[in-house]
C-alpha cells in the first residue's frame, strides 16, 4: 500500500513505501522537535512548566516480548 505525503513540506508529492514513509516521518518529527526545544518561547514555557512534564518509559519498556512459531503458545 502506497503512503502518500499530504502534509510534510515536500517539493512533489511522493509516493512511500511502508518503511521509506516511518522513517521519513520520524526524521521530519525529529527536525520539528529540535527546532521546538531550540526556541526561546519553549525554554521560557518549558521553565515555567516544568512541575507538569512527565517523561515515562513505554508500558511494555523492559519486557521483551517473545514471537512463536505460528502464534502459537505453549
């Protein structure tokens, strides 16, 4: 299946696939979050807020999680 681009900031629309479009889309949200932590507005809001920002590991962090043949458990 075909992904398209629709709202990154591409010169042509391109068609990806699966793995071009997850690391097109994770190199382009890493471009936008350190242009974000780069900002003075965001170091002043991040300061102020700071008391709100959580950072947690994902639920299954640390888990490994197994695949078996077929699906099936033994």
């Amino acid at each position: 299946m075909p992904y398209y681009s629709s709202f990154h900031n591409t010169p042509e629309r391109k068609k990806f696939n699966k793995e071009e479009w997850e690391a097109f889309t994770r190199e382009e949200t890493r471009k936008g979050l350190r242009e974000l932590v780069s900002s003075p507005d965001f170091s002043a809001w991040a300061v102020e807020n700071a008391d709100r920002i959580i950072l947690t590991p994902p639920p299954d962090a640390g888990r490994i999680k197994r695949r078996r043949l077929f699906g099936w458990q033994t």
